[in-house]
C-alpha cells in the first residue's frame, strides 16, 4: 500500500479519518494537487495508466511488477474499460482462448462462470447435451479425480494443499500467489480460506494499520 512508504499520503489519511481535513459541500476531500491528474479526456486516462505502469510492454509478463500496481474504480465498466486500454499496450499478437461459460438449460445457475472455465470440455460437451448422468434437481456428479471426499475441515486442508503446495516456502513469492485460487459462494468462506491459508505463512503475525 503507498502509505506505507509515503509519509505525506499516510498523513493526508490519518486526517481524513479524523474529519480535519478541509471538505467541500457533500463532504468531498480535494486532493492535493501532486496525486491528482487534470481531466483532459482519454487523454489523462492513458496518462494514468503511464504513470502505474511505466514501460509496461517491456514487463507485462513480469508477475511482480503487474502485482505491485493496481487502478481501482468504482464501476464494472471502468474497470473493462481500463482493461483493453492496457491489454492493448503488450506486446505481440492477441490470441482468443474458448472457453465454455453457460450450461444449455441451466436455469438454475448451477453451475458457475468460473468452474466451468476450470474444466475439460468433453465434460462440458456431455453436460450441454444432456447425456451426462445427473442426479436429483439435474444435479451432475463430478468427477474424482476433480473432486475431494468431504471429510470435515480436513478436506478444506487437503484442498488448500492441493493448491497451494509448499506454501510455507513460497507464501511470499508473487508469481505462485497469483496464480492460485479458491472460489467460494459467500464471503465468510472467503474469510474461512483466508484465515487458513495465511496461518500457514512462516513467522510472526504482525497488522499494520492505515
């Protein structure tokens, strides 16, 4: 986070949270003038995405230098938006990867978005023409060698192993985080997860506050 290594942000913060900063009608904070960039149309836009990620066609592929940046939005269709904008700044050619992402008569949002992405197709062929054996409710019985027995939390640990194998010895290094993942329906799951997988980082726990 930048306010940990900038005194002067981490200061702006702190007085925003204790409400002596200067506002202007509706509570709104102006920025100090060295963090903000003039609106000039598309133009600032692709200033901004400079000024993150400088030369990035010489490290898109760099897993570190893409996990250290970030521009946050507060809509689904900036965040798109922004991402073809610095998608179309690597190098090389562009090369679309299918994917299945719909069951055919799946009314029941049975199955989502992301699993079936995670999938062999042949699997998904059989599910979208309906010679995959279901069980009650069209529910399809997955695989074993896809899925784990439930046997309580040892499973969720058999899980987060399978996943993220060593994890001891490579929690901090950011090309093995990113490119793991568990998907879960609800955010106390996600909290679950976490909290089990961050234990098993090596040394003490320490909480920074902002």
């Amino acid at each position: 986070m930048r306010s940990l290594h900038d005194q002067e942000f981490a200061e702006f913060l702190i007085r925003i949270g204790d409400g002596v900063e200067p506002t202007k009608p509706d509570d709104m904070v102006r920025l100090p003038l060295h963090i903000a960039i003039p609106w000039e149309g598309e133009h600032s836009i692709q200033v901004l995405i400079q000024h993150i990620f400088p030369n990035l066609e010489l490290h898109g592929w760099d897993a570190p230098y893409m996990v250290q940046r970030a521009i946050l939005t507060p809509t689904n269709d900036d965040v798109q938006k922004l991402n073809d904008m610095i998608i179309d700044q690597f190098p090389g050619e562009e090369h679309n990867l299918l994917s299945f992402d719909e069951v055919e008569g799946d009314n029941h949002n049975l199955y989502q978005q992301e699993f079936l992405n995670s999938i062999a197709q042949e699997f998904l062929i059989r599910i979208g023409d309906g010679v995959e054996p279901t069980k009650a409710d069209d529910m399809v019985r997955l695989h074993s060698q896809i899925a784990i027995p439930w046997d309580s939390e040892h499973s969720i640990q058999v899980l987060i192993q399978h996943l993220f194998p060593n994890l001891e010895l490579h929690g901090w290094h950011a090309p093995y985080m990113v490119q793991r993942a568990i998907l879960t329906p609800t955010n106390d799951d996600v909290q679950k997860l976490n909290d089990m997988i961050i234990d098993q980082f090596p040394g003490e726990e320490h909480i920074l506050k902002m």
